[in-house]
C-alpha cells in the first residue's frame, strides 16, 4: 500500500517541477537608457514588432527590463513623436508631446524605433 501514494507524490513532485520555468534570456539586450536614480533600462531587440496604427504613426511592441530583473515586460514606442506606454512601469502616451534625446522615455523611443 505504500507503493501507490509514492508514485502519487512522485506525480505531484514532476507536475510542480513543470510549472516553474526560468526567466527567458534575450539574446540582444541593449541598454537603452538610464534614469536620474542610475535605474539602467534594456531593451529585447529581437522582440520588436514594427507596425503603422491607425493615425499613420511607427510603433514598435518591444521587451523591457531593468539590470538586475529577471523578467521582461510588455512596451511599446511610438516613432514619432518618441514617446513610451509600458503598463508594467506605468506609464502611459503623453499625447502629442515627443520626449527629447537624454530623456528615458526619448532615449528608449529612440533605440527600439532605429531599425
């Protein structure tokens, strides 16, 4: 009778083992800006997806991260005006605004938009 319920928990022990994944490595991370605190963000370039929206702008769907986070997180850049939403870091389309070179929003619009 011991057999079965060792088989059981041999099962729920595989299934556990399953279900944990490791962060996903990019193989082109760049850095793309750095903040005022040192906060150094990057950016997964072979993440991006190049699109034209409805008002006629260049928008890339990206991957973005800070140094030391394991995980990547859903962004996206306009081209032009540069300007970045990222739901993740909370920040949303400044509207018609275009954030300038040496901004961490402009620096990163920048870098994931250059093809």
């Amino acid at each position: 009778m011991l057999r079965p319920s060792f088989a059981l928990l041999g099962a729920a022990t595989l299934s556990l083992t399953v279900a944990i994944a490791p962060p996903v490595l990019a193989e082109r991370e760049v850095e793309v800006a750095r903040d005022s605190r040192g906060r150094v963000y990057t950016a997964d370039m072979d993440s991006r997806r190049f699109y034209t929206n409805s008002n006629g702008i260049t928008q890339v769907d990206f991957s973005l991260s800070t140094r030391g986070d394991d995980y990547w997180h859903k962004a996206t850049a306009s081209c032009n005006p540069y300007d970045v939403k990222s739901e993740y870091y909370g920040w949303d389309w400044s509207g018609t605004k275009s954030y300038p070179p040496g901004t961490v929003g402009g620096d990163i619009a920048r870098a994931v938009c250059r093809r």
